[in-house]
C-alpha cells in the first residue's frame, strides 16, 4: 500500500495542472477577447499620449 500513498500526490497535482491548462485556454478569445483587447489599447494610448504630452528632455 506504500506505492498508493506515494502515487496520489503526484496524480492529484497532474490533475490539478491539467484542469488549471484547460481552464487558461478556455479563457483565451470568445466574448471576453473583445473586452481584454479594448483595455489593453486603451491603457497603450494612454501611456503613450502620456508619453507625447510630457517634453523631451534632449
């Protein structure tokens, strides 16, 4: 029975892993791609018009 008791950890976090892979690539694209797409533009055009706005130091 030692060899149960050595094995079920590691199953248990292979299990785990692979419910963690499928969850991220669930979670990749469909209706909230849309809504991640637009927050990440927006925070480049704000960091990039706060770029702009500040004078260059040269």
């Amino acid at each position: 029975m030692d060899y149960i008791s050595a094995l079920v950890p590691p199953v248990v976090m292979a299990v785990a892993f692979t419910a963690l892979i499928v969850t991220i690539v669930k979670s990749q694209g469909g209706a909230n791609k849309a809504k991640e797409d637009a927050a990440v533009d927006a925070a480049i055009a704000r960091a990039e018009s706060e770029r702009q706005a500040r004078p260059s130091a040269s």
